[in-house]
C-alpha cells in the first residue's frame, strides 16, 4: 500500500525556497495558489499504458506534485464545502498529482482514487454556475476568485471611501489606501483573461496587451458594477 503522506512529505522536506520561487517567478504562479496547494518537486514516469498513473523515479521527467484532497474521503466526489479553500489546503489526502506547469492539460494520479482537485460552496439558492476545467492550471485563477469574492464589492468599497465628484480626488494620496484591495481585484481580472476561452491573454502576454485587456475590463465591470 502506497503511504501518499509520507511520499509527499518527503519530497516536501527536501525541497528549497528556491523551487517556490520558481514556481512565481518562472511560470507565473500567483503565490496564494502556492502556498494553498504547497507543490513539491519530483522526477517520475507513467505507470501505465494510457499514462494515466505515474511513480517516482530518480532518471524520470521533472515535473511537481500537489495532493489531491477531498471534503470527505468515502465520498471523494463530493465538492461541497463551507470553506473551499481549507479543503485545498488542509483536506484529506486521497491521491498525489504529477504536473508540470509547462503542460497544464496534462498530468498522472499516484493511486487513480482522485475525482477532482478543489471545492466549491454550498450550492444553495441558485447560485452563480460553477466552472469545472479540464487542466491543472485554472486552480490559479480558481483561488484568486476565491480571494475577490471573499472581498467587498470594489465599487462600494469605492464610493464608502471617496467622492467622485471632488476633481482632485485622483491627486490625492488618500486614493492610495485603496491599493491592497486593488491588488486582490486586478489580480482576479487578469487571471479571468488569462482564462477566456474566446480570447485569452498569455500567461507571457506582452506588457501593452496586457494593460489595453485588463484596463477594458476593468471599465466593464465598473458599468455593471454602478447600474
């Protein structure tokens, strides 16, 4: 029987700083997702034919593991949980999973026992839909969502805080004590585009795309926002 803690805390224990920084710093990572699902390094192979499983192996292809938890581990299909991101973090270990964040479409179970990767809120009420992905790499933009939601709508926010009628509001230095909640906001915006099924942004999307998507966005959703 395949002890999945221990395997992943013995990579966990061997890792550096550096390989989390890398993990930012060279593919983009945003760092709440790092700290959330804690990846380690590894080097592995397929176990199987249809390169569904894979085992550890020293002369295998690098790549990173996250476990795989669940909200209740008789019942792995079950997403439902009044803090989805505790499940991430802390929830019950059902498989270990093999990625590479160069290749996010595609990856390997340790044991085959993991359903899904995540959690949602209970669905009460009709809630918004829930967006279910195919690949490892929506995690990101699933914990910066998590992150906005949990805030104060940014166009109350906005008008509790200023008088938008006053012209020298966007002189003042008071503006700046908005900046923390717009870090968490233009973070959950940019990660939506890098998401958009129709027209996405790269994750190395040049510096004036970037800008001219997020800043038609963010104009967007400041109409919907004040109607």
């Amino acid at each position: 029987m395949i002890d999945l803690v221990g395997e992943y805390c013995a990579s966990l224990r061997r890792m550096p700083l550096s390989a989390a920084q890398e993990l930012h710093s060279t593919f983009g990572i945003p760092w709440p997702s790092i700290t959330a699902t804690c990846p380690v390094p590894t080097r592995a192979r397929f176990a199987d034919k249809a390169r569904s499983l894979y085992e550890p192996d020293e002369d295998g292809g690098a790549g990173w593991v996250i476990p795989a938890t669940c909200v209740d581990p008789a019942r792995p299909e079950e997403i439902e949980a009044v803090d989805p991101l505790d499940v991430v973090s802390t929830g019950p270990i059902v498989d270990l999973v093999a990625f590479h964040p160069h290749c996010r479409d595609r990856f390997a179970l340790r044991i085959g026992h993991a359903v899904v990767i995540g959690a949602v809120e209970p669905q009460h009420l009709e809630p918004a839909r829930v967006l279910v992905w195919g690949d490892i790499g929506p995690q990101a933009r699933w914990d910066a969502e998590w992150q906005e939601r949990k805030q104060q709508p940014l166009y109350e926010a906005l008008a509790e805080a200023f008088e938008f009628s006053d012209p020298d509001l966007w002189r003042s230095n008071s503006f700046a004590s908005l900046r923390p909640r717009l870090v968490v906001w233009m973070h959950s915006v940019v990660l939506d585009l890098q998401g958009d099924p129709v027209s996405p942004i790269p994750l190395m999307s040049t510096r004036n795309d970037l800008c001219k998507r997020v800043a038609q966005e963010v104009m967007d959703r400041f109409a919907i926002g004040g109607d």
